[in-house]
C-alpha cells in the first residue's frame, strides 16, 4: 500500500471540519480540537465517522482512539498509524 504523507492527511482532517462544521479557516496541527475549535463529543463522533468515509472506509477508529482525540495531532497521528503500517 502507497505511504500516505501527513500533510495528505491534515488536508483530509481539514475537509472533514469543513464537512460537519463548516470551517474553513487557517487550521493547525497544534489546535486543541475544543478549546480552538469547540468540538464537543458529539462533533468527534462526527469527524470520526467523516475520516472514515473520506477513506473509503479503509480505516476505523475505535472508541479508545477517538478519546486520544485532543490536538489536530493526535488524529493525523492515528489515522497516520492505520494508513501506513508496513
């Protein structure tokens, strides 16, 4: 399976945002997904099921992984890690 780049991934992170929040402004790796963006739970439940069909559902994130969910990073982390294990 073909690597997939972490900016590939932060461009996907962003499209899913766009999706179920309508943001479209300058987003960050380092963003606290609720002190910056105000997601709740409910909205990481959201973003984790668009990430989801934006790959084809190719990935799934658990319950464990969404909870790790606090920084931009920490979802281009994980999907990261499912995408590209060798």
């Amino acid at each position: 399976m073909k690597r997939v780049s972490k900016t590939s991934i932060l461009k996907n992170v962003k499209e899913a945002l766009y999706r179920i929040k309508g943001y479209d402004g300058n987003i960050t790796e380092d963003m606290d997904l609720n002190a910056d963006l105000q997601l709740d739970s409910l909205d990481l439940v959201d973003l984790a099921m668009t990430l989801e069909e934006i790959y084809n559902f190719n990935i799934e994130i658990t319950d464990e992984e969404l909870e790790e969910f606090k920084t931009i990073t920490d979802v281009i982390d994980v999907i990261n890690n499912k995408l590209n294990i060798d």
